[in-house]
C-alpha cells in the first residue's frame, strides 16, 4: 500500500515524479532538489466494486413505520395483504424504480411478484 514520504531535508511531503534519465519512479520534493527512489510502485489503487443487481437494505421495523405508503400486496409467506412498500435508494445511473415491500404482519421483505425472474433484485 502507498504511504506518505517526507523530505530529510526540509521534512515537506514527497510527490511521486517520474524520472526519465533513471527510468524510475522517485519521491521528489517540491521545496527542495531531495529526491528518493520509491520502493513500492504502486501510488494510487482504486478498486472497483461492480454491483450487478439491486440489494434490499435493512428493513428493521418497517412495517410498523407510519411514515411509509401501504399497498394491497399479498404477502408471499403469510398471505396476509396489508404490505409496506419503499424505493431502492441507491445512487446508481442505471438503477430502475424497483419498489421492495414489507409485510405489516410478519415482517418479511419481498418484492413485487409480478417482475420477471431476470428483473428481480437480490435480496
């Protein structure tokens, strides 16, 4: 992993700089000609986390939430018809209106069953 580097000699930072006699990279002060030879290569790592379906976050008590909108949905594990529903609220461009309902009843988190099996987020 990167680290931060400090000049021996004025104690300001050391930028990564590419030094094209050596054909090395070096940490080279900015204040100061004190340049060193960086042992590890790697400056900056950016990992990216591709999400391929939309996740249904935590549904604590959300069926006894007043704040949210009831729907006439069956629930699929008690039957009972009286459901809470809620839009993902991820940030995503590509992520289409999927509404996640919760059971006033037992609690249990499902979505609208009349999405294609492909359509449908995980759980």
């Amino acid at each position: 992993m990167a680290s931060l580097h400090f000049c021996s000699e004025c104690n300001n930072l050391l930028y990564p700089k590419a030094d094209p006699q050596r054909r090395v990279m070096v940490y080279a002060c900015r204040i100061c000609a004190y340049d060193e030879i960086g042992e590890n290569q790697c400056v900056y790592r950016n990992d990216l986390l591709t999400v391929t379906k939309e996740q249904m976050g935590v549904t604590t008590d959300l069926g006894s939430d007043p704040t949210l909108a009831h729907a006439k949905m069956a629930c699929p594990k008690c039957g009972h018809d009286d459901a809470v529903f809620f839009q993902d609220q991820s940030k995503r461009k590509e992520t289409r209106m999927i509404l996640f309902y919760v059971c006033t009843k037992c609690d249990h988190a499902f979505i609208d069953p009349t999405l294609d099996l492909e359509q449908q987020p995980e759980m």
